[in-house]
C-alpha cells in the first residue's frame, strides 16, 4: 500500500483527542473503551494510532443517550 493510499483511507477520520472532546470524556477514557471493546476505532496501519469515523461516534453517543435515558 503507498502512502497515499494510507492518506486516502485517513480522509475522514478523527484522532482520539477530538473524538474524546466530541464524546465528552478522556483520550484515556477513549483508550480504556478500546481495551474492553466498548468503542473500536481504525487503527493507522503504519503507525497503529488509534482514529474514530463520525458515524461511529454519533451512534455510540446516541446509544449512550439512550442506555442512561432508559435507567
């Protein structure tokens, strides 16, 4: 895969410290949620940091919405 193959498959994606921002929670809330499967971000193949899609975050903050609304 060339490198601007790998930009290509970035394009849209956001880094932890924003998507944390967006959630309202820590990058290492983000970390922990990873290492229990709460919440899976894409991982850069070269350098396997950790990014979240849009979409994905919606509808994980969504279900919170939800899951809390429900209790």
């Amino acid at each position: 895969m060339g490198v601007r193959a790998i930009v290509d498959d970035l394009d849209g994606l956001i880094r932890v410290g924003a998507a944390a921002k967006f959630l309202g929670v820590s990058s290492e809330t983000l970390r922990n949620w990873d290492k229990s499967g709460r919440l899976i971000p894409t991982r850069h193949p070269v350098t396997g940091y950790r990014y979240y899609r849009q979409q994905d975050l919606e509808a994980f903050l969504a279900a919170a919405i939800l899951e809390r609304e429900s209790e």
